[in-house]
C-alpha cells in the first residue's frame, strides 16, 4: 500500500508540474522576466527535490534527510497551490476559449495568487499551535469532577520536520494550561526513519495528575509501529486500546486503536463496543485516533469521544474532500447526545502548510450536566 502511495504521489506531482509549466509559459510576464527555455531545468529540479524528498528525506535519518524531506514536501504544497490557482483562471476563460486577449493576464494574475496563498500557508504552517477551548458536559461525571481539565493534542507526525525543538515547544505549551488528564489522540510519530533523538526524554516531561493517556493513529503502524508505542509506553503513558480504564472515582478513559486502519483491512467485529464494555458508572471519555463510529460510541454510553486524523482538511480545499470520507472533519459535533472533538492536530503531514487554520491543541474542561455552567 505505501509503495503504491508513493508512486501516485509523484505521478499526480509530474502531471500538475508539467501543466504548471506549460500554462506559465504562455504568460506574458513570465516570458519576459525568463527565457521559456529556463523553465525546463526549473521543472527538473523541482521535480528532483521533491523525488529525493520523498524517497531519500523521508525514510533517512541525519539533517541533509531532514533538509530533502521539508524542501520537498514544501515543493509539492507551493506547486500545488500555484496550479490549483492558474487551473481556476484557465476554466473561467474556458482555457483561453472565453477573453483569449486577457486570458494570459488572468493566468499571471493566478500565479501571483498561487505564490500568496502558498507563503500564507507557509506561515500557518510554522506557527505554533492554537489551543482551542471547549466547555463539555459529560453524563454521569460526579459532582466533585465538575471543572476537570483535559487537553488532548494529536497528529504531532515526529520525525523529520517536527522533531525534538518542536516536540519541547509543544510539551512546555500543554504543561502551562496545567491539565488534569492528557490525551495523545493517533499519529504521534510519523513512522519512518524511527522518533526523533531526544523524544523520549521529553515525552517523560508530559505529565498531569490522573495520568498521560493515548492511542495510535494510522503513522503509529509505519515503520515499526511497535518502536513506537513502546517509546509513548517508556515515557509512561497509559496506552488505551481496546479498554478503559478509571483515572478517578466517577471517570473512565477508553479507547481503540485505529479505525481506519481496520477498515482498510476490513476487520469486522465491533472494537469501539468491547472497549467500553463493563466499566464502571461515571463519565466516560472515549478517545479514537479516526473520527468514525461516534454513533457506536454514544450508543455504548461514552459522554465524549475525542478524535483526530482529519488535520481539517490542513490545506484547502482539501477540507472537502476530507469531508466526504469523515463526516467528523474539525471541532464540536453532537452525535445522539454525546460531544464529539475532532482535532486539526498540532502538527503537519507532507508539507510544513497550512491553509487556512493552523494546528491546535485541545483544552476541554469537562462539566457536569446541569451545572449551567
């Protein structure tokens, strides 16, 4: 499955380089700034860096992997962008058929607003994650559990681009809201090319009173899925997956391991019911690194299903198309009665962009139902 990723990647990246190319070849200013010619080694070497990107930077280790991997991804979202933006001048002029005088201008006009949406981006993608606030009532959670504080992050993708500088940002940004519980939601590590040097130690920084809480995401079974969980494990947290457990008198975590990952593999069963079977009265919070099956979750009783995997879609429009395959794409849901999270992630996949929201952290305090609160 990865291989055959890998090789779609680059041929949709070949083809929308190639197209990129031609229609700015016909633009007036361009022309006149380069050669056309030029823009054939131009081409080739954004092609190279992302080819090296993706097969050399993204399974190495080292910084000149580190350097190929973000040089190369970032090509991918910059040509991407750019295209998508002279693809909708060419289908407003329906290809030069329509205003065929001011179609190469339009076409330099897209370029430019390519080129910004792709910077603006860029920035989103650098900046540090938002927390993002919630005020959550959870059936069942006892009246001295009123006001618990949860912060769940996910989609962090260590590895190459966001590595140990980054992961130190983001531990020192969860400690200071001083949460009770702490959820990891999937996708802690990227999975290639192994975690980051030094993630261990600064994991083991995370810390919160009733405990450290996670579930792997799709990435988490990349590589050596198991190296990966068993670093989150060292680092003392408390792996949910296919149980619960009480954290306080009154309140239970839960959780299961990938959704999607069993769907792809078509794994029957009903994970998300065994997860929640038989635990004790109080509230419950359920945590799925796939924003699937919340109809099943609130059924079995959970009060708040916390979820990431999505990014929100990370650069638009894929926010659409994302939604077409999760219902659940970013923010608060109600799904029969129960609140359902889905988080953008703190972090980034492929391309250090973001466009528009940038990545967040999640603060939920949890409520009591009826406190008016």
């Amino acid at each position: 499955m990865r291989p055959m990723f890998g090789t779609v990647l680059l041929t949709f990246y070949t083809l929308i380089l190639v197209y990129l190319l031609w229609r700015a070849a016909s633009v007036p200013l361009v022309v006149r700034i380069v050669p056309r010619w030029s823009l054939i080694p131009a081409g080739v070497l954004l092609w190279a860096a992302f080819f090296l990107g993706r097969y050399y930077g993204h399974g190495g280790r080292g910084k000149l992997a580190a350097l190929a991997e973000y040089v190369g991804m970032n090509s991918l979202g910059v040509v991407f962008l750019a295209f998508l933006a002279v693809l909708a001048a060419d289908l407003i002029t329906v290809f030069g058929l329509v205003l065929p005088r001011w179609a190469p201008a339009l076409r330099g006009g897209a370029l430019i607003i390519g080129g910004l949406l792709a910077g603006f981006a860029l920035i989103q993608g650098h900046r540090a994650p938002a927390v993002v606030r919630y005020e959550v009532p959870v059936k069942g959670l006892p009246a001295e559990l009123d006001g618990t504080v949860l912060v769940a992050i996910s989609d962090t993708h260590l590895g190459q681009i966001l590595g140990e500088e980054w992961l130190e940002a983001r531990v020192q940004q969860v400690s200071a809201l001083s949460p009770d519980i702490i959820a990891l939601a999937g996708d802690i590590f990227e999975g290639h090319g192994g975690p980051p040097d030094g993630a261990l130690a600064t994991l083991r920084r995370l810390s919160a009173p009733m405990g450290v809480h996670f579930v792997s995401g799709n990435h988490e079974g990349h590589g050596d899925g198991q190296a990966n969980g068993e670093v989150l494990e060292r680092a003392g947290f408390q792996r949910l997956e296919g149980i619960w457990k009480e954290v306080q008198p009154g309140l239970v975590m839960a959780g299961v391991s990938d959704l999607t990952a069993r769907r792809r593999r078509r794994q029957g069963g009903d994970p998300v019911g065994a997860a929640l079977e038989g635990r004790p009265e109080g509230g419950t919070v359920f945590l799925s690194h796939s924003p699937l099956q919340a109809e099943r979750a609130a059924q079995a009783g959970a009060g708040l299903m916390i979820s990431g995997h999505t990014h929100g879609g990370q650069i638009w429009p894929f926010n659409y198309l994302v939604g077409r395959r999760y219902p659940l794409v970013a923010g608060l849901y109600d799904v029969d009665g129960m609140a359902v999270i889905v988080s953008r992630g703190a972090g980034t996949w492929g391309p250090r962009m973001r466009l528009f929201r940038r990545g967040e952290i999640v603060h939920v305090t949890l409520r009591r139902p009826g406190t008016g609160n």
